[in-house]
C-alpha cells in the first residue's frame, strides 16, 4: 500500500519523504489555503519534494472551467494528479481529462455508486472519505471495502486512495481491504512509527548494556 502524506506543509512533507515511506501527497483547498502562501510557488514546491503523485484540486464547480483549471494544474508537473469532486460536472471533466491524458484524483466519494461511476469515467484514483463518513455515524471503512470488491470484480484499475484518515486503525484497516494507498496527516504517519514496548526494550537494553560496560 503507498503512503500519501495529506498536507501542503513544505517541512511535513520534508521530514516525511527523509523517512523514506511517503509515496506522495493530496491537498485539497482548505489545506493549501492553511498554509497562507500564494498559491504556484507553494505547490511548485510540494511537487519538487514528493517523489510520486501530488494531487491538486480545482475549485472550479462547472466543466468547463474544470477542465480548464485542470489543464493549468497538469502542466505544474509532471507528478500533478488533477483532483476533481465527485458531482455530474466532476465525472464529465474526468472523462475528459482522462481521455486527454491527464490523471484525475476524483475527491469527496461518499458512496459505491459514486466510485463506481467515477471509475467508469477513468479516475485514477477514487478517494473515499472515511472520516467524515465516521463522523456521521457511517462506518466509512465498509465504504473503502465495497469499492475494492465491486473494482477486483470488473477489474477497474482505478486505484482506491483511503481519504480522510484520522487514526493508525483506519491505515491499518485500508490495508486489509485491499486499498492502494491511504492518505493521512503527518500526526497519524508519526502515529504509526510509535509503539510503547519498542521505547521500554529500548530503554532496557541500554540500561543493561550501560551496566555491564560498567563492570569492565
Ligand atoms: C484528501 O484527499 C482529502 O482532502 C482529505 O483526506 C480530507 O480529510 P479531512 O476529512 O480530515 O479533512
């Protein structure tokens, strides 16, 4: 499963790709407009970072004029992933985009239906939003594991990008349906790394290896 890192923070996603796991980013307008930097350089940056695909949304809301931003954003970088919301206008412009080459992130899934369409229409990544789903009482992982089945079952090559991440249970619970990447914020990477035993056996090695050495 790729790792995806769900910030535009520049040192975030520094210190992320020096670990060596993150395969790319999302952002989306609330995160871009967090960071309070115009918008080209900043992205620019970001695409400079990542070593993979970075995915740019487009604010436009008609197809026309998200075709046309999508265009702009493609040509940032060749790592730019378009993203696109899952509306008619949405699902037109993935066709579109899709069919000019360009690769589409088709953003806010909340249901089979929606991924099913949008993969039909060529996404190259469909992102369910598992916690917002959670939050209104869905079981937002039982939407990323009805998507993985009905792809495997036409064999859509649409990949299912796990959105929305709040915790290490839901990277933990993509994994095992299969998604192919889970796009999550720097806290929950760090999240991932941390086990409580691994600190106390690193201690209690130290501790006795501190001892002995002592002795000689
Ligand atoms: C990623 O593509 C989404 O924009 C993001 O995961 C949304 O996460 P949130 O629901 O925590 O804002």
């Amino acid at each position: 499963m790729k790792i995806f890192l769900d910030t535009a923070n520049v040192a975030e996603l520094r210190e992320g790709v020096a670990i060596g796991v993150v395969d790319g980013c999302t952002t989306n307008p609330s995160l871009i407009a967090k960071e309070k930097r115009p918008f080209r350089p900043l992205v620019e940056e970001i695409c400079s970072i990542v070593p993979g695909d970075v995915s740019l949304e487009v604010v436009a809301l008609d197809f026309e004029g998200m075709v046309k931003e999508g265009k702009e954003l493609a040509q940032i970088a060749p790592n730019v992933v378009v993203k696109c919301p899952l509306t008619k206008d949405g699902l037109k412009a993935v066709r579109r985009l899709s069919g000019e080459g360009i690769r589409v992130n088709q953003t806010l899934c909340f249901s089979p239906t929606q991924a099913l369409l949008s993969a039909k229409a060529g996404a190259t990544y469909i992102s369910p939003f598992l916690g917002r789903l959670d939050d209104i009482a869905h079981v937002g992982m039982d939407l990323v594991r009805d998507i993985c089945e009905i792809y495997r079952n036409y064999g859509f090559t649409t990949q299912v990008l796990a959105a929305s991440i709040r915790n290490p249970l839901h990277v933990v619970d993509a994994a095992k349906a299969g998604a192919h990447v889970a796009t999550m914020p720097f806290g929950v990477l760090e999240q991932l790394m941390k086990h409580p035993l691994t600190d106390i056996g690193l201690k209690k090695f130290l501790d006795d290896w501190n001892k002995a050495s002592a002795k000689h």
